[in-house]
C-alpha cells in the first residue's frame, strides 16, 4: 500500500534523506561544470563548434567506469575511512583541486594540458560516482528507495545550477581563474559529509578475491534476467536518455548563438530552471512511491519526451523582438527543460537501483549508468558537426526522434502494470521477493 502522509514526511525529513542532498550535489556539480561551464569557457576563448563538441569525449571515464568499479567493490583506500568513504574522500580532494586549477589555464595557449586536466576531472567524478551510487544504495532501506533517489537527482540538478548559473554570472565580472577557484569551493560541503558520515553496513559483504568482484556482478545479472531479457534492460539503460542528453548538449552555446548574454542564461537558469525543477523532482519522487516505478518511467518520459519541441521553437521562432519576450523564450525552455530531464532522471536512477544486487552495488550500478553515459560521451561529441552541418532547427528535431525508441523499450522492460510492488521496494535484490 502506499505509505502514508505522515509516514512519507518523516521518510523526507530523516538524516539518510539529507545525506542524499549532499550525494547528489557532489556528484552533479563536476559534471555540468564539464556540461555547461567548459564550452561556455571555451567559447568565448574563440575555439570553434566543433572544437567544443569534440571536448564531450574527455567524458569518456563515465562510460567505462564498470572497468574499475570492482575495486571499490573489492578494496579501500583508506582503513581509517572504510571501503566505500574512502573513495569518496580521495576522488573528492582530487576534484576540488582539478576544478582550481584549470581555471589557472588557456584553452589557446594550454589546449593540450587543458584536455589532460579536464579527463582527469572526468576521471575523478566517474570514479567518485561510482563510490556515491554505492554508498546511496547502502544506507537506504528498500522502502525509501523511490524518494532517496528523487532527492538525490535533484540535489544533482541544483548543482548544475553553480557551473550553469552562478559562474556564468560571475564569469562576466571575474577572470576566468577566480570563477573556477569560486566553483570548486563548492566541493568542499560533499568532502566534509564523507568525513562526517558512518560507512554504510554492507549485509552481503564485499567480493572475497578481485576475480569474484569482476566476474560476479555480470553473471549474477544476466542469470537472474536471462540475456535476452538482460540485453533488453541494458539497450533501455542506453536509449532513455539519448534525445535529451544529445538535444542538452550545446544548450549554453546555443543560447549564446541565440544572442542572450552570460548574465541572462545564468539569472533565467537561477530563476525558470530552479524552483520547477526542485518542486516537480520533489513531487515526483513523492508521485512514484505511489504508482511505482515502472509508471512513473512512463509518464516522466513523455514529459522528457516533448519538452525537446521547446529546443525546436526557440531555434525555429528565435527569441523573440522585445527585451520581455526574449527573457520568456528563454525561461520557457529551461522551465521545460529542468523539469522534463529532472523527472525523467529521476525515474532512470530508481530503476537502476532497483536492479542492482546488493552484493555487487558499485559495480552493477556503474555498468547500468555507464551505458546512460554513453550518448553523453560519444554521441553528444558529435553534437557541434550536427549543429554545423544541420543547423539548429533540424539538429532538435533529430534529437526528439532519437527519444522515441527509449519509450518503445518501456513496453518490455518496464510494462504498465509490471510493478507489482511500490516504488521502492526493489524487486530484484534478495530478500524482496525477486525473480
């Protein structure tokens, strides 16, 4: 049955809930500062389109990160710490500091050493990713699942709100190097959660041999789905997110080439982006505990889905002729934008958690999100020679059908009425009743 009032309150107001807010941020913020405040770095350096597209393949390590992920599962860094705070503290230091200095560079006279730094910070936020993802599925109990992971999707979009919003702004009134010091010191709160947290109690332990830790995870996964079912979960993982992740890629330059300025991207981003995102996440998150997740991967996706038209319009009608106008244009796009990719994610991250095994959390959660990566990385690269070749109206209505066989999957992997259970129970963990 679905969890009361008063039972879901004190679910969203209990400390593993706020734990999740600090996850989220943490981890979302590395990521949109390569997403969002790079290309705006580099485009107004002078580097071209196409120079700036190409930069999404330094993101590479968020595709394959399922090829380390088995020595979080298997090892620690720090004893002191425990197996999974450890990571996170290490990947943590080393993003603060990565974040500082690349802001001390030239994108023209340093693009070598910037595209080294950059895939390290790449590196460093998979890597702790990785660590988040586990540590997350650890401390929350299977009933509080749905709603952790709605928290913490959106405590990751509010991060994107720092390289996106605050250091756009900024970036219009300090120098390059103040903006990136200024942006890594919010790093700085996740680093002192990892230090104040306890280290998650594992129930089914950590892999005994490194051998264990690799080849487990995979066999465990597709003996319990079958490896048709299996190939079907993992061609989902892929396609949910394609057209929107391709259709976000340039969203800061195109705004730019739009010709709004730093100043109003990052106010509008603050303003139309924020509060319907947080709300809708919140809701959702709240929404799907009571229709379950498979639903909710529907009704989110449609949302996501359309949401892309708004990219159409803007690049079809421009942003319109009086100064109101044009900052209406805007906020309609990221209003859409935030709460379509927001809900959307949302309803990804719980299903992802849902089909992790416990025994293997780190390294079948970096498989699942490695695959949501991938258009990111290699198909977003792209991006820039699209947009060239295309132009901007045709570049957006390719990305809205490249959203619909992710929809078409839902009808296997994740039917209607599949949810035979809330939310968040995670129905394929043992000791839930899994098949």
């Amino acid at each position: 049955m679905p969890l009361s009032r008063p039972a879901w309150l004190n679910t969203l107001l209990n400390r593993r809930m706020l734990i999740c807010i600090f996850t989220g941020f943490a981890s979302g913020l590395p990521l949109y500062l390569l997403l969002n405040l790079v290309p705006a770095w580099l485009k107004t350096e002078g580097l071209s389109l196409k120079t700036i597209g190409a930069f999404a393949l330094i993101q590479f390590p968020y595709t394959w990160k399922f090829l380390w992920a088995p020595l979080l599962d298997r090892f620690g860094l720090l004893p002191w710490l425990g197996r999974r705070r450890s990571w996170m503290f290490v990947s943590q230091l080393g993003l603060v500091a990565s974040i500082a200095w690349l802001g001390q560079l030239s994108p023209v006279d340093h693009l070598p050493l910037v595209i080294t730094l950059t895939a390290t910070l790449a590196f460093l936020s998979a890597t702790q990713d990785i660590a988040l993802d586990a540590f997350r599925r650890e401390i929350l109990p299977d009933e509080e699942l749905g709603l952790g992971n709605a928290i913490h999707v959106n405590a990751y979009r509010i991060a994107g709100l720092v390289p996106g919003s605050l250091s756009l702004i900024l970036a219009d009134h300090l120098p390059w190097s103040m903006v990136f010091m200024i942006t890594a010191a919010f790093m700085l709160p996740g680093l002192f959660m990892t230090l104040s947290v306890k280290e998650p109690f594992a129930a089914a332990g950590s892999p005994r041999t490194l051998r264990d830790a690799v080849i487990e995870p995979f066999r465990e996964f597709f003996g319990r789905h079958g490896v048709q079912s299996a190939l079907l979960v993992l061609a989902f993982l892929f396609f949910y997110k394609l057209g929107d992740s391709l259709c976000t890629a340039l969203a800061t330059p195109f705004y730019l080439d739009m010709g709004y300025s730093k100043t109003e991207i990052g106010i509008i981003a603050k303003n139309a982006g924020l509060w319907p995102m947080v709300i809708g996440g919140i809701l959702g998150g709240i929404w799907m505990v009571k229709i379950g997740i498979n639903r909710a991967l529907w009704l989110f996706g449609v949302v996501q889905f359309v949401t892309i038209l708004g990219f159409v319009w803007m690049a079809w009608f421009g942003p319109g002729e009086s100064n109101a106008a044009r900052l209406a244009v805007l906020a309609t796009v990221i209003a859409g934008e935030a709460v379509g990719a927001g809900l959307g994610t949302t309803a990804f991250v719980a299903f992802m958690a849902r089909t992790t095994n416990p025994a293997y959390t780190a390294t079948q959660f970096a498989l699942f999100t490695s695959l949501m990566a991938v258009p990111r990385t290699f198909i977003n690269a792209t991006a820039g020679w699209l947009v060239e070749a295309m132009g901007w109206y045709s570049f957006f209505w390719l990305c809205f059908f490249l959203a619909i066989p992710g929809m078409l999957l839902l009808i296997k992997v994740a039917p209607w009425n599949g949810d035979q259970l809330p939310a968040n129970v995670a129905l394929d963990a043992p000791g839930a009743g899994g098949r």
